[in-house]
C-alpha cells in the first residue's frame, strides 16, 4: 500500500515517458501517422510531476504544450527520432513509460521531391521500425518498465506475450471493446497485468484517472524496494 502521507511520494524519480503518434516521412510533404492524440501520455507525466517526479516527456507531434519545471519535453517526429532520444536518458531514469503510439512500420526509401501523380496504382514499400520499449528491455538494470497494449484479439494473451518479449515489469491493456474507450476519446478501460501476470482489470475512466492509478502502481514499486 502507498503512504498517503507522503504528499510527493515521487520525489527525487526520474520518470521517462513516450506519448503521441510517430510520423514517417514519405516524401517532403506526406508521412504515414495514426490517430494517437497524445493525451494518455501527456496526462500521465502531468500526474508524475504532481507527485514530485522530474519527468522527461518523449513526445511524438501532438497539439499538447505543458509548462511544468519539472516535465522536460523533447519532440520528436519519427520513431528513429524517438529511439534516439529514449536512448540518450533511459540509463538515468528510475522508471520508463511507453505510451507512445509509434508506428511500426516506415517508407523504406524517402522520396527526396514530392512525388507526382502518375499510374492508377502506386505501391509504397514499407520496413519495420525499431521497437523501442523492446530494446528499453533488453537494457534493463533497475528501471521499472511500463508497456501499454492495444488488441483487438486474444487481448490477455497477446498482452502477456508483450510483457515476456519486452521484458516488462507492467503492461496497461487497452480495451478497445468498450465504446468510451480508445484514441481521441477522454477515458480509457485499461486491465493492468504484472510480470507474474497477475490482472487488474480497472472501470472505464478519465483518462487522468487512469494516468493516477499508472502512478499509484509505480509508488506501490517504490513502497516495496524500501
Ligand atoms: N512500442 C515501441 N516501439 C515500437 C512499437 C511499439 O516502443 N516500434 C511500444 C508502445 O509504446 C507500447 C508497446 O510497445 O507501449 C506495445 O505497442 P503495440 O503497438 O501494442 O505492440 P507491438 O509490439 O507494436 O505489436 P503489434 O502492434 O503487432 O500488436
Ligand atoms: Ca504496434
């Protein structure tokens, strides 16, 4: 159980969160995106920051701005982008959360001009990103690793085999089944799972709240290291 005494029980932590979706660049004017508004991610480093936590806030582009002297933000656009900057703080940070909505798959050649209309069919040919919170996994020493999940199908099952190829501590599943719930909505029906794969399956919320129990999850961490 966390202290409820401690009004800043994050104090001295140093948080690294991803938000937003990843753009991957076309040509000069055109990317591939998704719908990811960034508000989970935003929403849970404002909460982070409320508990006393230094937050660094990967964020690929979104409309949301936030003045806090406690989140730093580095934008970013594409996932290589948002690679590098994780990688760049993660050995620092006490704990990563991966919110972000990074596109898994990129042009693989960029057009270096804008690319005219010409045939009725036009094929773009794609290759993987780096799967950034796998490889925030593999180098793991004391950080406590955050994931979410988004499924449509064998939801627990395929959030558990996320947890294991990541090498998560948490996995914060996603039910798109729920109609509030999912990008650009305000609330969210998540299902916490932990390494040992214990569920929590939580009610549909704001997405602040959901933000506040993320949090809740990292202090209860914290509370049993002591
Ligand atoms: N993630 C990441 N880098 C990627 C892809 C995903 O860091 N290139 C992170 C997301 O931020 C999220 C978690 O991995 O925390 C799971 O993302 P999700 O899209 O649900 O899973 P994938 O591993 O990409 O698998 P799939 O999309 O095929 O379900
Ligand atoms: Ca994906």
């Amino acid at each position: 159980e966390a202290d409820l005494n401690n009004k800043l029980p994050l104090k001295g932590k140093k948080i690294l969160i991803t938000a937003g979706p990843t753009y991957e660049a076309i040509d000069p004017v055109r990317f591939i995106g998704n719908h990811s508004s960034g508000k989970m991610g935003f929403d849970i480093a404002i909460s982070a920051a409320n508990l006393g936590a230094s937050v660094i806030l990967v964020s690929g582009p979104t409309h949301f701005t936030v003045s806090n002297s406690l989140i730093e933000v580095i934008n970013v656009v594409s996932a290589e982008e948002m690679y590098l900057a994780c990688h760049q703080r993660y050995a620092d940070v006490d704990v990563a959360i991966a919110a972000a909505a990074v596109a898994d798959y990129k042009p693989k050649n960029v057009a270096k001009q804008k690319i005219k209309k010409a045939a009725d069919n036009f094929v773009i040919e794609l290759e993987k990103t780096k799967d950034i919170l796998a490889s925030l996994g593999t180098l793991k020493k004391n950080q406590f690793l955050i994931g979410f999940a988004l499924e449509t199908e064998n939801e627990i099952e395929n959030a558990k085999l996320k947890i294991q190829k990541k090498n998560l501590d948490l996995i914060v599943l996603n039910s798109l089944q729920d109609q509030g719930a999912g990008f650009g909505k305000p609330t969210n029906k998540v299902t916490f799972i932990d390494q040992f794969f214990n569920l929590e399956p939580m009610e549909l919320k704001s997405k602040e709240a959901v933000a506040d129990d993320i949090l809740n999850k990292v202090i209860a961490h914290f509370e049993k290291l002591r």
